[in-house]
C-alpha cells in the first residue's frame, strides 16, 4: 500500500471509531431504526433457497439478506451500488458493457453477467442473445420498492436453471397494495437529476405496488490510453428509467418490468480514433428489458399445491455496430407436497422458448435469426431426521439443441447444535448454457490481398454447458444483539467457453477452460443498541486455471466491507459504508501482448456516507414522513481503475467516478 492509501485508510479507521463515539440513544418514544433485534430478524423468511417460505436458519444454502432497512439506511443511487456491499460480491464491467457484472467470489472471468442469476419476485430475467447483458437491471431498478434482496452464494441450477451458477440475486419488492405512496426528487454532481416514485392500488380484489424510476447524467471524466497509445476521454453518463409492478387479482398473481439505460461508452474496441469511433466521441450503447410473469396456484388440500407460471421476457441491446433482440417465453409448473410433518418435496418442469435475432448497424448483423427450446425437469426433498438435524436432496436434468442432456445434483445437511447456533453443509453442482452469440455468431472477415481471411468470430452450436461444482461448510451463531457466520468453499469449475484463433484465421468458441476457486467468508453484525447497528464482511479468494496460472479472474482476493447506522434523539439517521477492495490482477496474465498505458488497478476504499433529515425539525406542519437527504459517493475521492478484460490490449481503464454528492427530497402523497 503506497503513502497516499495508508493516509487514506488512516483518515477512514478515524472517521470510524469517531462514529462509534456517538451516545448511543434508546428513547422509547423515538422512531427506532432497529425495530427488530437480531434474533427476530434470522426469523425473517426466505423464499430462494427452496422455492418455498422458511426461516434463513433452515435454509439449505448459504444466503445473506439485505433489508429494506439496510437500503434506505446507507443510500444509493442504483441496485448496482447496493450490491456492491454485499459480501463477497465485486460489481464491475467493461469499456463495452458498463457496470454489467457480479462477480460472486471471485468466478467471473468476462463481462458478460451469466453466472450469476437475476431473480424478480422469485421470477428468472431471461436473455438469450447473449445470457448477461444486465446493466439496464441494475442502474434502472427502482430502489425503493425493493422490499428485501436474498443472494445465494453457490450454485442454485437444480431449482432455477442456467446462470445460476455461482449464486442467485433474487429481488423481492414490497408487498401488493403495500408499497408506501411518495416520490423522491434528487439532484447531484455531474449535473444527475433523479426522480423515483412508489404507489400501491388496494381496490377490492386487486392489490398492486409499483415503483417508478427516472435519471440523468451528464457522466464523470472517463479518460484513458488506448491501445495506439492516444489519450481521450469521454462523459460516462446514463439515462436509465424503469417501470415494475407486482399485484395480485383473486387468485391470480402477475410480475411486470420496463427498464432502459442508456450508457455513454467508449465503444466496441479501446481505440479513440478508428473508422467509426472518432476521438473523445460520446457513444451510447441500449439495453431495454421488459418481463411480465402471469401465475396461478392450484390449491388440492392444506398439503399439497401446484403453482403454474408463464413468463415472457424480452431484451433489445442497440450499438454503433448493430442491433439485436431476444424473445424468451418461459412456461413452467412446480408441485409442492408436505407428504408428512418432516418431509416436504417439489418436482417441477420448464420449456423455455428463445426467438434470437441480430440486425444491421455499421457492421453486418452477425447472427442469423433462429428460435430453439431448452427443457427441464428438477427436484427436491427436504428432510427434517430429527429436531436437530435436517437433509436437502434435489437435481435437474437439462436439455439444450444439439447437446446430450445433463444432470446436476444438490446435496445437503443442517445440523443444528443450539437454539441459536449450527453448521450447514452444501454441495451443489450447477450449469450455465451457451447462447446466441456463442452458437450462433457468424462474422468473417475478408480478405487479405493472399485470398486468406483478414479474421472474425464463428458460433459453435454443439458447446457444452460450463458446469461448476461446489462444496460449502458454514458455521453460524447469533442471539438478540449479533450475528456471526463463518463459510469456506470450494469450487471447479469446467467446459468453460473460451476462444481459439483457428487455422483459416477466425476466432471460434470452445469448451476447454478450467477453473478452481477456493476461500473463506466472514459476517459479522451487531446491534449496540435499537438505534445503532454495524454489519461487517471479509471475505477472501484464490482462483488457478487447469494450466496452473493462478488468479486468473484478476479479481482482487480480499473484499472487507464495514457499515455503521446511527439513529438520533431527533429522527436524524447517519449511515457511513465502506468497501475495500485489494490489488486486482495485472491483465498480463491473460493477455502477455497488453500495453501497460493506464494506472494499476490497485487496492481502495469506496466509502459513502447518507444522512436523512426528517423535515418536520424545521416546521411541525410539515408531513412526519417527509425529509431530506444528502448522500455522499467515493468521499476519499479515490481513482478506481480495474484489468481491462473485454478486449486484452491496454491494462486498465477506470470504472468509478471521483466524490460525487446527492441531495434528495422525498415527500408522501
């Protein structure tokens, strides 16, 4: 760590432990932020794990929850940075597709988002073209609607399919006909103005909560080297808006999404100056997703019920080169049976129906359009033995064309050796499938003045899925004022999809790559009283190919994430967050030809600090639930730049603006 960082992490540990100076206050008068102790909020249930609602105790996974309580505490501007506070989770993307990956313990090593699965209300995000282009999902989301976010890390394949591979973020919005009805007016650095709203509808049989969201940015400074040695720089701005609503009508339940973001990007390639991008251009690349779910449940007797559910996703990515879509219509039927007091058992089936298309932008549409199904058929058992000891068992067998059929298996144990404390034991083997782009893409590149191909990218519809395995041993304890979790895993991950320069000159897409992945997650939260909190993590990876080239992923092996609230006598709440990540990787690991033009992605500290201000200090006729609030980004200003993945010709770009500051006012109605 250079002088600046150590003076940097000094000045943050001060800011800190002069936080925690603060009299802890417990007025029983007071709004308190901490309604709940920690013992009632590990009774919180959970839907992910098994499909089915259970405390986070009896879980068969190891899943961390973020609370509503959590997110309006330490503020944001986007889910993207409310993910990056959780544990062993690095949020990040490429020149091509900004802040567009989650990057679960180290495990993904493109920027393409398809090892982690987005989950609305327990409903998959589908796209088919490329599998992970989630940026609208994250910088869009209305955060306020958003009643808790469940992440699973480790695979989740057998109950969800493809993607969910080393973990599942399933946001859960608030209740139908119980979203609070306010606006949010925000305005901030690089000129952002933000407007976001929540309403509910509770009419007779229709219940409906829904969130709107809209902002603005002209961007921050994003200015590099590129890979001719020429700096430039451009305005990272966005223009993101979203609509998402969930309801429910007599027996029937519905899901319903728009997002679209709009982000300035450097373009296809690190190069200022080409034929199509000129220097210190703004270029914008556009990712428009829309869901809508329809469910029903078949109730047979207090024991037994099936839920029916059709999902119709759709996704439209637009860029200077070309255009293209996907229509996903997913249909899929889970049965649930309590056979007995200790036994619960699903067994469930999917088709999923992918319309995949390309069209022509500067370049020539590379993918031909074509539809295909992939099929599935999983299930699972829940066995309680005893009262302390309980076992998990489940697969899925999967189908995609012209691939032989494959099975994923789920296997678990928690034992319990207290009220409040216990071990579980995971291991769970899961897939991720090709799709479009990887089977389907068509572009060669011709010629040179010998006849010879100049290069290209070629499709391969026979790959195999990329399958991972892991095994995870957590131990957890908590009572009324802590929460302590400890887990080490470990994870291979193999037919992983790379690329090959092939003898006529066009690059084509195999099955060869190996991965393994190993580390340790620490969690730690405690209440100092109901109007002061701190939640902690560590957490710690080491990732080695099949040829025995070590962190390969180059995401930084250490992550330490430390928060603090604070609610005083006057309704006024403080909340600082800090996430340090260490040294990233030099890209040279993976690209031994890069130019070494750009800063290092070294180690740094993203601090940010939110205080809300209810307004009625200032006038009592002001409305309770009225306030303002001010929310501070990167206060310690840090310049955060990460290895450079997309493209392997220049070492880092950067990824994160300077100090930025927000200053919002939300008013019921």
């Amino acid at each position: 760590m250079n002088k600046e960082s150590a003076v940097k992490t000094t000045l943050l540990s001060t800011i800190f432990i002069s936080s925690l100076s603060i009299d802890v206050l417990a007025d029983s008068n007071i709004d308190k932020l901490f309604s709940m102790d920690l013992e009632q909020l590990m009774e919180v249930t959970i839907e992910t794990a098994s499909k089915v609602p259970q405390k986070t105790v009896d879980a068969a996974a190891v899943i961390q929850v973020i609370n509503q309580q959590d997110i309006q505490s330490f503020g944001a501007n986007s889910l993207y940075e409310v993910l990056g506070r959780a544990t062993s989770l690095a949020m990040c993307g490429t020149f091509f597709f900004p802040q567009n990956t989650a990057s679960m313990r180290g495990g993904s090593s493109t920027g393409a988002d398809h090892h982690v699965l987005l989950l609305l209300n327990g409903r998959p995000m589908r796209d088919s073209f490329t599998g992970g282009e989630n940026f609208a999902f994250y910088t869009a989301f209305p955060i306020q609607l958003i009643k808790q976010i469940e992440i699973i890390r480790g695979p989740g394949s057998v109950l969800y399919g493809s993607n969910a591979f080393t973990g599942v973020i399933n946001i859960i919005t608030q209740e139908p006909g119980e979203a609070e009805s306010q606006v949010t007016l925000s305005k901030g650095s690089f000129n952002t103005t933000k407007v976001e709203s929540t309403f509910s509808v509770d009419h007779e049989d229709l219940k409906l909560s829904a969130g709107f969201h809209w902002l603005k940015e002209d961007g921050w400074d994003f200015a590099a080297i590129d890979n001719n040695g020429v700096a430039g720089s451009f305005d990272a701005g966005e223009k993101n808006i979203s609509l998402v609503a969930t309801g429910d009508y007599k027996a029937i339940s519905f899901d319903a999404s728009y997002f679209r973001s709009k982000q300035n990007f450097w373009g296809t390639t690190s190069t200022w100056s080409s034929e199509l991008t000129p220097p210190s251009s703004n270029l914008e690349i556009q990712s428009t997703r829309l869901m809508l779910d329809v469910g029903y449940q078949f109730v047979f007797d207090d024991n037994r019920f099936l839920e029916a559910n059709i999902s119709h996703n759709t996704q439209e990515f637009t860029h200077i080169n070309y255009d293209s879509e996907s229509k996903n219509t997913l249909i899929e039927l889970t049965h649930h049976w309590k056979t007995s007091d200790r036994l619960n058992w699903l067994m469930g089936g999917s088709v999923w129906h992918q319309d995949v298309a390309s069209y022509d932008g500067a370049r020539v549409a590379p993918v031909p359009a074509f539809s295909q199904n992939w099929l599935s058929v999983y299930s699972q058992a829940e066995f309680q033995q005893t009262e302390s000891l309980k076992w998990i068992f489940g697969a899925q067998v999967n189908k995609v064309p012209d691939v032989k059929a494959s099975t994923v298996p789920r296997l678990g144990a928690i034992y319990q050796t207290t009220n409040h404390s216990g071990f579980k034991l995971n291991y769970g083997e899961a897939f991720r499938a090709a799709y479009g782009v990887e089977t389907h893409f068509d572009l060669v590149i011709c010629c040179r003045e010998d006849g010879s191909n100049r290069g290209g990218l070629r499709g391969n519809p026979t790959l195999k899925p990329e399958t991972i395995a892991t095994l995870d041993v957590q131990y957890y304890h908590y009572d009324d004022q802590y929460q302590f979790n400890l887990t080490v895993f470990k994870s291979k991950q193999e037919d992983l999809i790379e690329r090959e320069r092939a003898a006529d000159n066009v690059i084509d897409f195999l099955n060869r790559g190996e991965l393994n992945v190993e580390g340790v997650e620490l969690e730690y939260k405690y209440t100092f009283s109901q109007n002061s909190q701190l939640v902690s993590s560590f957490s710690y990876q080491k990732n080695q190919t099949g040829y025995d080239v070590e962190n390969f992923t180059l995401t930084p092996n250490r992550l330490i994430k430390l928060g603090y609230t604070h609610n005083f006598e006057n309704k006024t709440r403080l909340a600082i967050f800090n996430s340090y990540s260490s040294d990233a990787y030099d890209n040279l690991l993976r690209y031994p030809n890069r130019n070494d033009y750009n800063p290092e992605a070294s180690a740094h500290n993203m601090l940010t600090a939110n205080i809300k201000i209810p307004l009625n200090l200032f006038s009592q006729s002001m409305n309770s639930d009225a306030y303002l609030e001010l929310y501070a980004y990167n206060l310690l200003d840090e310049d955060i730049y990460q290895p450079e993945i997309a493209g392997g010709q220049i070492n880092t770009n950067p990824s994160r603006a300077g100090r930025s500051w927000y200053l919002s006012f939300t008013m019921p109605f």
